[in-house]
C-alpha cells in the first residue's frame, strides 16, 4: 500500500501532496521536510529507492518536477515506480505536454484526476484511457454550466457585480 | 500568464491569485498578499449578501491553495460542507475536495459531512456516487467506518453498480477495513467477493487488493480464492500483449494485476490440489522463462514492468520455500501428476524434490545473479535485497555464495549508498564459516570509508559475524579491537561488553586479550572505548603480562593512567575499579596506587560516583589483609551464556534482516548455565561497586577467614553475607533489582521486599510467592504471612514493597524460598532466591559468667548434643575478628570465661513458638598448625550440628 505521496519542485517546493492514512499535520510536516532535502541532495544516475524509517520511498524526476511515494517493506519497488510514470502519463495526456505550471494552475485537477487514478493507496484503474475518460467525463458536467459562470466571473473581478 | 487548461471551467480569479503569489518576489510580499486576500474571503463569507454557489467554490478553492503552500486554515470549512449540498457537480467536487484535505476527523462538522455522504452515495449518478466513496476513502476516520461500513460492501456486490463505482467501493472498503478491522464481518459476503476474482477484467485490480486485504485478516474465508487467483494468473501470463489492450503496459500483459496476484497466493500455502499447483508451477516457471528473453522494447518502462512481475514471483518462490516445500519443475511434475492418485504422500514429493535439478529456487538465483551486474543501478539494488532472502534458504544459500565476489565489488565501487547498504547486507546474511574472514575483513576495510548513517549498524554486524565465525580467539579479539581502532564512536556498549564477556568465559583468549590491548592502548591517541576495553582486561589478566618487563605492573599502570584524564566520568570509574584490582594483582604499584585514589582531584571530585569509588577503594586497599583483597577482588567469574547483546540490538534496528540468518548464533561454550540468575552484563560496572556497597568493611574483616573461596561464585557468596546483616540487595539482573530489610524478635521476623524494576517498561503479572522447602505441610517449621498482595504490575523505574511476616514455629535448616514470576515484555520470567531467613536470626546471645558457662556445657554432655569440627583457617587466626563475627551471628561472646584468652566462648537461645534451644560454643585456634577446633553443644542435638556447619 502506498502511504503518500509528494509532488515537489527541485526548489523544495511542494505542488502536490496526498496521504493515504491518518497522520497528523505536524507530522507530515516533518515528513515532507526531511524527505524533501534529502532526495534532493541524491545525485542522477543514483536508484530510485530509499530505505528510510520504516518506509521504502520510491522517487523519480521528470523535468523540474520530482514525483515521490512511499511503500511498504513488502511492497513493490518497480511498480511503484510505474505507478508514478503511469501518473505522469495521465497528466501528460490530460493538460497536453505537461509541466510544473499546469499543476500549479490546477492544482484542483491534478487532485481529481490522482483519485481516479489512485485510492487508498492502491490503484484504482491502471488503465490510462479509462482514468482519461473518468476525468473528462467529469469534465463534461462542469462545461454544462460554464457559460453563465465565465460572464458572471470576469464582470466580479472587476468589482461590478 | 501560463496556459490555463481550456477543458472544465477556470476560475480566473483563481489563477489571477495564483499568479499574484507567484509573481512576489520575496517571502514577505507573500504572506501580504496571502493575508490581504483572507482578509477579503472572510468578509465575503461574513458578509450580508448570501454569496452564490460560484463564488463559495473560489473562495473555497483559494483557501485550499494558501492551505497547500503550508498556511494554516482556520475558517471556511462550513462554506465547503455547503458546497456538498450543490446540485452542480464542480461545486460539489471543490466541496469534496476542500474536506478530503482540510477537514481533520475529529471535526464538529463531521455529522453533517457524513449526512451529505449519505445522500450522494444513494444517488442515482454514478459520478455523485463515485465523489462519496472517494471521500469515504479519503478520509477514512473511524466516524466514517462506522458510518458507511455496511452501505459500502454492498456497493461491492450491488447487480446495478457500474464497474467505476465497484472499483472504487472496493478500495473505499479497504480503507474502512484498515481503519476499524472488527467493526466488519467477513464472512458473510466472502463467497460473492471471492468470485469478483472471475469478473470482467477491468476493476480486478481493486477488487485483488481488497482480497489480498480480506485474507490476511480471515485467510479462513477467503482460502477459496487461491485457485481462482492461479487460474487468473495463468491466463494473463500466457496472453500475448495485444489480449489485455487497455490493460497492456508497454508490452507487459497488466503487470499491476499479476503483482497483486502473486502477493495475494504468498498470503497461503501452496495449493494442495495437483492440478492448481501444477498450474501455479508452470506461471512462475513462465516468468522466469520470459525473463529470457529479448525484450520486446527498449524503453526502461517495459523491463521494469517485466522485472516487477519477476521478482514478485521469486518472493512467492521464496515463500513456498519457506514453508518446506520445494517446487517440483515442470518436467517432473507432469509425471507425478499422473501417478498422483496412487503416489501423493509427502515422502515422494520430497523424494523427487532431492532428484529435480535446477529448481525453482536456484533458477530465481542465477536470475538475480545476473541483476548483480546490470547496468540499470535500480535492478543491482533489487537483486542484492533479493538475495538476502534467499541466502536464508538452505537450498539456494550456496547458490547466492558463489556471488560473493560480485558483492564485494559492489560495497567498493558502487556510487550510491543505498546500493551499497544492501551489499552489506547481503554480506552479513551469506557469510559463514568458509567465508567469515573474508568478509570480515572487507567489511571492516569498507567501514573506514562508510557512511556515517550506516556505521553503527555494520559494526554491530562485524561485531556479530567476528564472533559467530570466530575459529579461534585471537581472531575476534583482533577483530573486535580494529573495529574499536577504526570505528569507536560507532562502538555501542553491547560490543564492548561482549568482548569482555567473551574473554572472561574464554581461558584460551585471556593472555592474548591482555597483551593486545596493551599493544593498542600504547598508540597515542586511542579512542575511549579502546581505555575501556584495556581497563577492564588488564585489571582482570594484567598479570597474564607482566613478566614481560616492557609491560611491568608500573608500565602498564602508568599507561592506562596517562589515559585518565582525558576520559568521561564513566570510564575513570572503570577505570578506578581497574587500578583496586591492580593493587590486588601486583602488591608492588600499591602505593603509587594508593597515592592516586586518595589524591583530591578523585577524593574530592564532583562527581559522586567517582568520589565514592575513591573513597571506598583507598579503604580497602589500606585497612584489609592481603587475603582479603584476594577475595574480594578475584577474577570475575564466568558470565551465563545467553544470546548475544548486539544481536538482540540488531534486531532492534533491524527486525526482518536478522531473522534470515542468524539461527544458532551463540558462542561455543563448556559452560553450563548453573549462573542463569546471575546479573547480566550490562551491568557489570555498577554490580562491581555493589559488591562493596554491599559489604560493610567491618563484616568484611570478620567473615572473611571463612570465606567459602573458589567456584561458589558471587551468588553463594552474597548470600552467605546475609547470616551476619540483615539488609542488602538480595538479586539483580538487568530487569530487576530486589533488596531486602529484615527485623528479628524472638520468634517474629518481619521480611520487607522492595522490588526495583530496572527497565523502561512495565513490568506485568508479577508474583511473589514464599515457600519452605522440605517442609511438611501439616507442621510448618515457619508460619508465613503477607499483610497484602504484591502489586501485580511495576511500572519502568518504580519500586514496591512487599512486607512478609513470619514466625519460627521449631527449627529448620536452609532457607525459605521466594519464588518471583513476572512478564517483560511478554515474554515470562521466573526467579527463585532464597530468602534471608536463617535458624541464627532467632537466636539471641545470653551473657554468663565462667561459671554458670561451664556447669551447662558440662549438662550438655551427651555425645548427640555435641558437634565438633576441626578445619584449616584459610586467613590469619584473629581473635578479635572472630570475636566480631560472634556477635554478629547472634551469640553473645563472652569474655573471661575461658582459661586460655586465645579461646572464644558464646552462648545464646534459638527462640521458637514451640521451644527454646540454648546453644553453647567454644572456638580453639592453633596458630601453629593454622587450625580450628569449633565445638558446639545445644540441648538440641540437630541444632549444634547445624550451627557447627553454617560456621564452619
């Protein structure tokens, strides 16, 4: 089962973290701290596993972005490690060519679309066009409604409702 | 501006917010502009105007993002909890969103969240259906276990459920089960999610680990689904990758679903029926094959893939390895199914066992053995953990040996700690008696440059392997020293410790112990644990060197002193200990020695420890005989055998890689473990001063010409104390410390107890019984009385008292036994002592003059009323000792009643309920001969010939 995972840039910066289980805030704070610097300060070339504390963290990065899960001891390495490329698949299908900006412009979606993906910290769907089509699908319920939003939206930011 | 995604509806005052923060150009200007816009969502959210479904779900969203960028949130969750009321689907999600994230389960507004759940989980859009369950899942908190534990699973199995709510029911039930494991029945619906296992292909995943989870916690239920998982097994790795489509990844036929398989078949044995193992035989036989062939594509997707189904199925070739069995291969099983209804017994399947070759086992080994040196750093390090697993195994451990030297390449020239880790550990699990000195030795040339997070624990494992291979002593003490030289501050102290232990249990060790820490220490810096190590062997074999005039009594002294001063407080009272043994070993240093314990800078010290030490050791070197010293600090006596300190530290550390390899790790041993009771180790340092605290310098001078010497070890010895004092610790051992304080009234006694528990954790069911032994029933010699209970726990650190109350109703010999049991950490502990209960604490001395002395000894003169011996003095005839020594047995010594001065006389009366038994005695020394002649008359024959023996 895998118990989290963080999406963050080479700065540190976390775009996107999801707990699979009940851990407290601050906690998790600490979590993010110490995982953070230390995939960070790991050379390329280096593997993608990590023994730490009673987890194995399985990382890997793409571009600015470095996308990072933790397992159990008795879990799977390489899938995990799939688990992850799947996952950026997805996104990359979905927003067209992804980067850093689009998860941080939707960071909404990126959760949406990791639920469709990934539950309770198993997967949900391994196939990418049945997670796509979930997604879209939702997708398609919000554009019912998009027009009278967007006007009502532009004329708010102004002031002028 | 970045491209905002022209799919779902933007919120543009959203992504205007978003650019904003990080258009700032500094962490200030950032929490400015946070603060100014929750400045701005609360006075929305306070305001008048009711605020429009929209706009709720852009505040909301917006709190969400400052919430991510790690600010606190402490407003806005009731606008979120509203958002799920929406009929619109985006309002809802952002809703469902903001709780999943932001709500902790202990919130207020749980009620009406899981209110809302109810109703989207009876809604007829399977989309609204789907946004509860993943919330339920999301959330997870036992408020929701109980909530939705009954609705979920029938979701499960609902005949209207689409797939996409099946598949997420199933993973939502997961998570319930996790959370609340008795709050569900299994049973019930095991059938009907067992046979999800033969449904359409596309939600299996979920549904397998929902099994997978269902089993561990009731595998009774679930056994059912172990053929059905083999027959789904079998059909995906015979696809060809174009069958599955969808579920095809990068050519690898839905690798996700076979690794769920496979785990879920290592939750069970093999299966029994022929045809379903054969079929699981011919699976793992066709992983393996695949593994052989060429990949179909370059890209590291698709051998990842590949590789992640194959060492799932060596974990589940391991696992039926573990349970004894060995896996037939295929040419073989084909044969024996078909004489299967006659030949099943287990005697021929391990038969052709023997017979098969390759195996399974070895096969999944030379698979790994070529991972050892792939180029992808990812599989060297899977292979190596592999391994360890298979080093276990006695049928694939020679298989993984012959990697050794591969291995050893790996801990020198790997770049990532992480792999090398792993080599050490692979190390440590295939080392054995051929190989432990290479491997030692590799190791303890890696830990020179090792890193620092890794240190400690591979010299717990040098340490472990040194004295699990050891051959012979020289070796180990070696090794253990280089590990000290190049690694002391990784050093713990179960390491020292054990070194010590093992030379005091090793006679053939003891000389070379001694003449190489001499040779270490004279290094000139040498680290602290090294001064420790010396300090201790050489005060107890110093003597085994110093013949040799390079390492005189002074030269050695003088070198372990130059060392004093810069070490911590624990060692100098090591030390200190070493230097009273000194004085006792080599006369000669005594006054250098002396000289040092009683200069100020220890006599006068800070530290407390050190200044009684000081204190007590310049005493004993100055007021006691010679003889004396010998006793009292003679070599230490054997330890108790038992499993080794580190590697119970080890397992600490490390739980699951020390099961795989350490069976029959103790040390070779003439030993017997007659001393079980004796104080462990750990705490040797401090039952080394006790054995001082304990004696108080004037019994000490008494006693000590019939000091029982030699073998009786230190037990035999504290409890003989115990007939002339009436307190003291009675027993220790690392967990437990029991002191006892006793009173004594004519026939009453009063035995107080105080029970000390040593460690960190509470010790349970505790117990503490008294019996006499050899007692009849019916006429107990003593009455027993508690006035309460013992508690039945201690908590880590406290003491409790226990006060028993006894009454001598006739004579007895020996002493009442307490027999303690108790739990530490589960595991029960039994103690019996005997408690300091003796026929001369009853007695009371009766002064008399010459007269009156003579005319009852002369009453006494039967032949059964009198008892004499006559023993060698083992210490310089003392008068005046003995004399003390009297009074504090009990009698009265009288004086000027015998003739001759040299003699001592004592009378005194053993009260009981039931009688008084006077007791007369007479002790005659000759100093020529170095001998007693002890005699002793009671009206009680018995009782003359008892105090006869305890005296002598």
């Amino acid at each position: 089962m895998m118990k989290f995972m963080l999406l963050f840039s080479r700065q540190g910066k976390v775009r996107l973290q999801k707990w699979f289980n009940a851990i407290g805030d601050k906690e998790r704070k600490k979590i993010i701290r110490e995982l953070v610097s230390m995939v960070l300060s790991r050379r390329p070339k280096m593997c993608n596993f990590l023994d730490w504390k009673d987890y194995k963290v399985v990382y890997k990065r793409y571009a600015s972005l470095f996308f990072c899960c933790a397992i159990e001891e008795s879990d799977n390495e390489l899938l995990a490690l799939e688990c992850i490329h799947r996952f950026v698949e997805i996104l990359d299908k979905y927003f067209g060519s992804v980067c850093e900006l689009d998860i941080i412009f939707n960071f909404e979606k990126a959760y949406f679309i990791l639920d469709e993906f990934l539950l309770a910290g198993e997967i949900q769907e391994s196939s990418k066009n049945k997670v796509l089509r979930a997604v879209e699908n939702s997708d398609s319920l919000q554009e019912e409604n998009q027009e009278a939003e967007a006007t009502r939206s532009i004329l708010e930011e102004f002031g002028l409702s | 501006m970045p491209t905002v995604s022209s799919r779902g509806d933007a919120m543009r005052g959203l992504a205007v917010f978003i650019s904003d923060i990080r258009n700032c150009k500094s962490k200030e200007a950032e929490s400015k502009r946070i603060n100014k816009e929750l400045a701005n969502i609360r006075s929305k959210f306070k305001g008048d105007k009711t605020l429009d479904g929209y706009s709720k779900k852009k505040y909301v969203c917006k709190l969400l993002f400052i919430f991510l960028l790690g600010h606190d949130i402490d407003f806005g969750h009731m606008e979120a909890v509203n958002l799920l009321s929406s009929n619109k689907y985006t309002e809802k999600q952002i809703g469902y969103l903001f709780i999943s994230v932001l709500v902790s389960s202990n919130s207020d507004l749980m009620k009406l969240i899981i209110q809302n759940i109810k109703n989207d989980i009876s809604s007829p859009k399977p989309v609204h259906v789907n946004l509860a369950l993943h919330c339920i899942a999301n959330i997870g908190s036992v408020e929701m276990s109980e909530a939705f534990g009954q609705e979920v699973p029938k979701l499960l199995v609902s005949a209207h459920a689409s797939a996409s709510v099946k598949q997420s029911a199933a993973l939502c039930l997961l998570r319930l089960i996790r959370t609340l494991p008795e709050a569900m029945t299994y049973a019930e619906w095991a059938s009907r999610v067992i046979h999800l296992l033969n449904d359409q292909h596309m939600w299996l995943t979920a549904a397998t680990s929902l099994i997978h989870t269902l089993s561990q916690l009731s595998p009774g239920d679930y056994k059912g689904c172990v053929s059905l998982a083999v027959s789904r097994l079998s059909r995906i790795v015979t696809s060809t990758y174009t069958d599955l489509q969808d579920y095809t990844y990068y050519f690898v036929p839905a690798p996700w679903l076979s690794v769920k398989l496979l785990r879920l078949l290592q939750c069970y044995p093999v299966p029994e029926e022929p045809a379903v193992r054969g079929r699981l035989v011919e699976c793992l036989e066709t992983i393996l094959n695949k593994c052989q062939e060429p990949p179909k594509s370059k890209k590291v997707q698709h051998s990842n893939s590949k590789n992640a189904v194959l060492f799932e199925a060596i974990n589940l070739i391991i696992h039926i390895d573990s349970l004894g069995l060995v896996l037939i291969p295929q040419p073989f099983w084909r044969q024996v199914d078909l004489m299967l209804p006659i030949l099943l017994t287990s005697e021929f399947i391990i038969f052709l066992c023997v017979l098969s070759e390759p195996n399974l086992l070895v096969r999944a080994c030379n698979q790994l053995g070529q991972f050892l040196q792939h180029r992808e750093t990812n599989l060297r390090y899977l292979a190596l953990e592999s391994m360890c697993l298979l080093a276990g195994s006695e049928f694939s451990a020679d298989a993984v040996k012959k990697h050794r030297e591969t291995v050893i390449n790996a801990l020198k020239t790997e770049r990532d700690v992480s792999v090398r880790q792993r080599a050490v550990d692979l190390l440590y699990a295939m080392c054995d008696k051929t190989n432990s000195e290479e491997i030692v030795a590799e190791m303890l040339a890696y830990l020179k440059k090792a890193d620092y997070a890794i240190r400690e624990e591979m010299v717990l494992k040098v340490a472990i392997l040194s004295e699990k291979y050891a051959s012979d002593y020289t070796w180990y003490v070696d090794t253990i020293l280089k590990l000290i030289r190049v690694a002391g501050d990784y050093v713990s102290e179960e390491v020292w410790h054990r070194v010590i232990q093992i030379v005091i249990n090793r006679d053939d060790a003891q000389g070379y112990a001694a003449k190489t820490v001499f040779e270490n220490l004279q290094a000139p810096a040498c680290h602290e644990n090294m001064v420790k190590v010396g300090g201790y062997i050489l005060g107890e074999f110093g003597n085994l060197i110093a013949g040799d005039e390079r390492s005189s009594p002074l030269v050695q002294f003088n070198l372990l002193h130059s060392k004093f001063h810069l070490c911590t407080p624990s060692t100098r009272a090591l030390l200190l200990s070493t230097y009273i043994k000194f004085i006792n070993l080599f006369p000669e240093i005594k006054p250098t020695i002396q000289n040092v314990l009683q200069n100020n800078n220890q006599l006068r010290n800070a530290d407390v420890e050190l200044q009684q030490r000081a204190l007590e050791y310049s005493q004993l070197s100055s007021i006691t005989s010679q003889d004396v010293l010998a006793t009292v600090l003679e070599e230490m006596p054997p330890f108790p055998e038992r499993e080794s300190s580190i590697l119970a530290k080890l397992k600490k550390k490390k739980p699951a890689s020390v099961q795989v390899s350490l069976v029959g790790c103790f040390i070779p041993s003439t030993e017997s473990t007659e001393h079980a009771n004796r104080p462990t180790y750990s705490t040797i340092a401090c039952s080394f001063l006790l054995r001082f605290k304990l004696i108080h310098f004037k019994n000490l001078l008494i006693f000590a010409d019939t000091i029982p010497t030699g073998s009786k070890g230190m037990r035999g010895l504290e409890f003989f104390l115990f007939m002339f004092k009436n307190s003291g610790v009675l027993f220790e051992n690392a967990l437990i410390q029991v002191g006892v304080k006793c009173e004594f009234k004519e026939q009453y006694g009063r035995v107080g107890l105080f029970f000390g528990n040593k460690t960190g954790n509470q010790l349970q069911n505790f117990a503490a019984a008294v019996s006499l032994a050899q007692t009849n029933p019916h006429n107990p010699q003593i009455n027993v009385a508690t006035q309460k209970e013992p508690p039945s726990q201690i908590d880590g650190g406290a003491q409790v008292q226990h006060f028993i109350n006894l009454e001598c109703i006739s004579m007895f010999s020996g002493s009442p036994n307490l027999q303690l049991r108790y739990q530490h950490s589960s595991a029960p502990q039994q103690v019996t002592l005997k408690l300091p209960v003796i026929i001369n604490k009853f007695m009371e001395g009766v002064d008399m003059n010459s007269g009156d002395f003579f005319s009852r000894w002369k009453q006494l003169g039967q032949p059964t009323q009198e008892t004499q011996k006559i023993f060698q003095a083992r210490h310089p005839i003392d008068t005046e000792a003995a004399r003390t020594k009297l009074t504090g047995f009990g009698m009265c010594a009288l004086t000027n009643v015998d003739p001759n001065p040299e003699n001592l006389v004592g009378s005194g009366i053993i009260k009981t309920k039931t009688s008084q038994i006077g007791c007369l005695l007479r002790l005659e020394p000759n100093k020529q001969a170095k001998m007693y002649r002890l005699t002793v008359r009671s009206s009680v024959g018995e009782a003359a010939a008892l105090i006869c023996s305890m005296l002598e």
